[in-house]
C-alpha cells in the first residue's frame, strides 16, 4: 500500500452503485442474452471450460468441502444483513445459484473456490477458537479466554461485524470483549470494529487493541493521494457494478465480495514491533511474529501455544495472492512475503496443530501444516526468482507472462491455484518493482495515446469495417485475446460505434467466462457490462465517518496537493496559515511554481513570509467544507471560521482544486 493515500476512497469505491442507463449507441438485446445482456459461452469458452474441467481432481474438491465444513456449530439458513436505512448489506442467498453445477460461463475451478467461500456461520476450530466465515469477505477469529472474548480481525463492515458477534455471543454465551487484534492495515480486518464495540468503549482504552507497527497510519491513509484512481479501478476488481448470477459475478477469490456497509477504526493500546513479542491476555498466551512488507505493509500473525495453534492472518491463504492488485497499489515485496512464510514455519509449525488465517477454511495437522506453508512460501520466490531469470535473457515483461510456467508441485497445489492473483500478473509484478514501467524497447519510451493510435491503426487496416471483420474472423478462430486487441483499438478510433463496443463487450465476456481468477473475472465483466451500460455516475454513500475522522490534518493536505490545477497556479504564488483551534494544530501553507506545499508549526505567529490570509477554523468545518456539506455561505457566517486578510486569494485557492472525477472512463477514451 502507498503511503498517504485517501483512507474513505476505497470503502467509497466499494459502496458505489449498480448501473446506469443503456448508452444509446449499444445495439438491442441480442438472442440468448440474460438480463445485462452477457451471451452464452461460446465455442471456444466451451471447449477451454471443457478442458479445465478434465484437470480439476474431484476427489480433492470433495476433500475441500470436507475441511470448509469442518467444526460447523450454526449456520443462519436465510441470512440478510441491513443497515439502518434498510439497505442490504450482506446477503449469501443472493449466491444461491452456485448449488447448481458449474455452467459454461464459469471456469469450473472458480465455481468450486466461490462455493466454498460462500459457506457461512460459525465453526470451532478447535476447542477455545472459534471463527465466524462467510460474514463479509474475511473471517472473524474468537478466542475463549478465561473470562471474555479476544476478537481477531472484526471485519470490513459494522453491520455484518454486529451480526457475527450476535451468533457467537447467541450460540457460545456472553462473555465481555477483553481484546482485539488487527492482523493488518487492510479495511476488512478492522473496518466493523464499532460493530462488536461502541465508539466510547474503543475510544476508553479499557479494550486492549493489538495491531502492528505502523498500523494506523497504513489503515487511515490506504488510499490517500491516489483515492480517486483507485475508487475506479476497485469496481471492475470487485465486480461492483454485476450482478451476482453465473454471468455475472461469482467470487473473488478470497471471499464473496467486501460488505458494504459502515467502516471506522479504533486508537491501538499495544503495538507488535518485533518478532517474539509476546502478550498474556485474559489468561490467553500470545506470541507475534512482525510480518511488515508482506501481504500488508503492516501486518502480524500470532501463535497460540497453549492450544498449539497459530493465526497466519493474511500472509497465507488458499490462493495464490497478489504481488500487485488489480487496483493499483504500490508492488509488494515477493522475497520480503516469501522470507515471513518460512520464518513462521520454522517458528510455530513444529508446534502447530491447525492454521487459521483472515480468509478462507484452516488446516488441520503438522503434516499438513508443514506442507502448505512451504506451497505458499515457494510460489511467491519461484515468481520472483522465474521472472528475474527470464528478465535476465532479455524478455519483457509481456513475454515473460507468456513464457513463465510452474512446477507441477506447485502447479497441482489447490492451496496456490489463482482464484485471486495470477502467475501471469504476479510475474509483471516483479518485473515492475525492479525495472519499472519502461521494457527497454524504444518505441515504447515515448508512445503516441492510445486513443490516437488506435485512430492510426483503424485507419492503416482500411477503417472500421474491415478492423471489427478480423475481429469475428478471431473470435471464430478462438483468437479471443487478439479479437479484444482488435476491438479496443476499433472503440478507442469511434466509441459512438455501437458494433465496435459491442464486439469489444463480446471477447470481454467470454475472456471473464474463461478466466480462473476472480477478480480478473469481475474486470473482464465489468467491462463488458460497461460498454453495454454506460458509466454510472453514482451519488457516494455514506459509512465513512468514522475512518475520516481519523485522517491526520497533514494528510488533508497531501490529499488538496495533488488536486491542484497546476498550470493556473503557477500564475500567482499564495501564501496561507490554516489554524485548528479545536485540534491545536497549525499549518503553514503556500503555493509556489504551481506546486502546493504544507508544514506544520507551533501557532501563526510562527509563520514566515508573508501570509495572504489566517484562516481559524475547527477540524469539523474543516471536513464538512472539503465534503462539500459546508459553502460559501457557511464558510461567511459560521463561528468556526473566520479568516483575517484577503478573502479573495482564499476563494482562488480553492477554486484551484479540482474535484476528482468519479466515473471516469476506462473501456472508451
């Protein structure tokens, strides 16, 4: 994750709306197609699904469904969980047609994992642990103390956090909440905290809150600088915008899909910094393992040795996971992840009975436990390793992805197949944490747009006609990833083109039917579904408020920095004091060179230079004025705020910042 990022912006992208209305250039509904318009697999989709269900090892499967189920104590057969306003927040039944075996238009492999993933309830994981699956897209670890509860990771949501903790406390009796652990700075391992605790009770400091070095400003600025981009970027990863149906979305891979409800986070008590570190907990032994850099740039797991088992949080799951996220993330570090794996096996697995982890069912025995932390521990060095070789003999990263391939150990391990990441991206992951964007190929150092070549391409192959034959030429010829080619640059030449979206919509849905992965699933769906829609422009929903309030004011203004217009500021240096009364803070800010700077200080009179105008605000005007619930007229009349000197440079300043655009397009220029 990059540091001083916007914390709200990736729980807004998951919380964005469903659809809009059918673009008036997309072509009526076409036979056979369902409600969204997706078709049928064609040939070629049937005979890859046919060829991917030949390699899949059913005794395996069943085995799976064996351990998923395995401790079950309740299960809520018709489960609905609402917000306040009645909307659904959570709802496995919406899954219900995943009973029925995998169609044509789902990669059988997927199909089984979502299966899995969308079993729900609560399971004793051995006597004194417990974990409440398939609530939201983690899981919720309880372990039995002597008197209370110790919570590992309250999931995304508020709602479905509540509604978790009401079964455990209903089927295991109440007990008081003693502990909380955060495994890692990802929203769905703390964002339901208010769920399971009131906002007093986490603010009091009477709840020992355990979290890793580094947590909270890894949690409150996930998405700070590039929020908007990753806002986007989130609906195609997650499927946001599909409906949940065998043409639709099915699973990413690590679980349904996030709940999206309301998110807050919780001041840590007890910070985990090293390796060994160990706490006694309402008579519960704990010992950590500091695991930054891996899965999460903050991120812990936690042994128990008095029941000789041990939380893996997210550095292991039953999927290969991602060195870099479809979102867009900084690219995490596969030697750092591997090396964290191997240092927990060595540590814990020779005591290890079972492994419990933020996704997905345990692993039961030492056995098993030695040999699926050595899976995970290889597939993440192997990409690394592979790549760098392959790099080594000149390949670039697109051929490095064509070329790479795994072991059959690794390859027949079900524990690394690529329901989440893919070797083919992990692989251009690497590539890209140590060579960057640039492959050495000259033409590539300066490309012309896309959109303008694409309008060059169209017109050197004779114009649009001609381009969307040869894609149904490829289409026809199980071409389907070259048809996409095609398609793309016949809709970035004329996106008015209802059959230049349309053949592109086409490759793009059986390229999702086809695909293992869920999120690349959801991508190539989203797309599809978009150049058949159009891009909703969605109102955000509420359920932030209780990570906003945690952001940092220096955050603020890293976040304002890059929603500066820079050209039209370079037209005038401004020079600002921004002083917080209510929070005792003061920052000095100017602009200069079309660049925006901030730094803290002791009060205004600190300042140095000339200042334009002191602003005196509170914190609270201050997020309802950049959330636009305050204006120009509040910012005149309120008490909160006043400003002493040019009015008018102040009103420049803020019309200089751009309001990020939510919906941008992604599949038409």
């Amino acid at each position: 994750m990059i540091l001083k990022r916007h914390a709200s912006a990736l729980v807004l992208a998951l919380a964005a709306a469903a659809c809009s209305a059918p673009d008036s250039t997309v072509p009526v509904q076409q036979e056979g197609a369902d409600a969204q318009g997706f078709l049928p697999a064609d040939d070629t989709t049937l005979a890859a699904q046919a060829e991917a269900a030949r390699q899949i090892d059913t005794d395996r499967q069943l085995a799976d469904l064996e351990l998923a189920e395995r401790g079950l104590i309740a299960r809520e057969a018709d489960l609905t969980i609402t917000a306040g306003d009645g909307r659904i927040i959570w709802q496995p039944g919406r899954y219900a047609f995943l009973d029925e075996a995998a169609p044509p238009t789902a990669h059988p492999d997927l199909w089984h994992q979502a299966n899995l993933a969308n079993l729900h309830g609560l399971y004793e994981v051995r006597p004194g642990i417990y974990q409440v699956r398939g609530y939201d897209l983690s899981n919720m670890s309880i372990i039995a103390g002597e008197t209370g509860w110790i919570i590992i990771d309250p999931l995304t949501a508020a709602e479905t956090a509540r509604a978790a903790l009401d079964l455990v406390q209903r089927e295991l009796g109440e007990r008081p909440i003693e502990a909380i652990i955060f495994t890692h700075s990802h929203i769905d391992h703390f964002g339901g905290v208010e769920g399971i605790l009131p906002p007093e009770a986490l603010a009091s400091g009477e709840v020992r809150i355990i979290a890793p070095e580094g947590f909270t400003l890894e949690s409150i600025s996930e998405n700070v600088l590039a929020g908007s981009v990753m806002s986007r970027r989130a609906d195609y990863m997650f499927g946001r915008p599909l409906p949940a149906s065998e043409r639709g979305h099915i699973s990413t891979g690590l679980g349904p899909q996030p709940a999206y409800g309301s998110v807050s986070i919780a001041p840590v008590t007890d910070t985990i910094s090293r390796t060994g570190q160990t706490l006694t907990i309402d008579g519960v032994e704990m010992v950590f393992q500091h695991a930054p850099d891996s899965e999460a740039k903050a991120e812990l797991t936690v042994f128990f040795p008095q029941m000789n088992a041990w939380c893996g949080a997210e550095i292991v799951s039953r999927t290969l996971h991602n060195l870099y996220t479809l979102r867009g993330a900084q690219v995490r570090d596969a030697l750092a992840w591997s090396d964290a794996i191997e240092e927990a096996r060595l540590r814990f697995a020779p005591q290890t009975d079972v492994i419990f982890n933020s996704h997905h069912w345990p692993v039961w025995g030492r056995e098993e436990a030695d040999r699926y932390l050595s899976a995970q521990r290889d597939i993440y060095k192997y990409i690394h390793d592979q790549t760098l070789r392959l790099a080594s003999r000149g390949l670039t990263p697109d051929e490095i992805a064509e070329t790479i391939t795994l072991p059959d150990s690794l390859a027949e391990e079900a524990s690394v197949h690529g329901y989440y990441g893919t070797l083919r991206h992990n692989s251009r992951a690497v590539y890209q944490r140590y060579f960057g964007w640039y492959d050495a190929v000259p033409a590539h150092l300066d490309p012309i747009p896309r959109t303008d070549a694409a309008r060059r391409y169209v017109a050197a192959m004779g114009g649009l006609e001609p381009v969307l034959a040869e894609v149904e030429t490829a289409l026809a010829d199980g071409e389907t990833r070259w048809a996409a080619e095609l398609a793309q640059h016949a809709v970035f030449a004329d996106p008015d083109s209802a059959a230049a979206r349309d053949a592109l919509a086409r490759t793009y849905e059986q390229l999702g039917y086809r695909a293992r992965s869920g999120p690349w699933r959801d991508v190539y769906l989203t797309g599809a579904f978009e150049l058949r829609h159009g891009v909703d422009e969605r109102p955000v929903e509420a359920g932030t408020a209780g990570l906003v309030r945690a952001i940092p004011l220096d955050l603020y203004f890293d976040a304002l920095s890059v929603r500066l217009d820079g050209p039209r500021a370079a037209e005038r240096d401004l020079h600002f004091v921004f002083d917080f009364t209510d929070a005792g803070e003061t920052f000095q800010i100017f602009i200069e060179n079309g660049v925006m700077h901030h730094a803290a200080i002791a009060d205004p009179e600190a300042a140095t230079g000339d200042q334009d105008a002191v602003i005196t605000l509170t914190r609270a005007f201050w997020l309802r004025l950049l959330s636009q619930q305050a204006g120009l007229a509040d910012m005149l009349a309120s008490e909160e705020f006043s400003v002493r000197g040019d009015r008018l440079a102040l009103m420049r300043f803020f019309s200089l910042l751009e309001a990020p655009e939510a919906g941008f397009p992604i599949v038409t220029p």
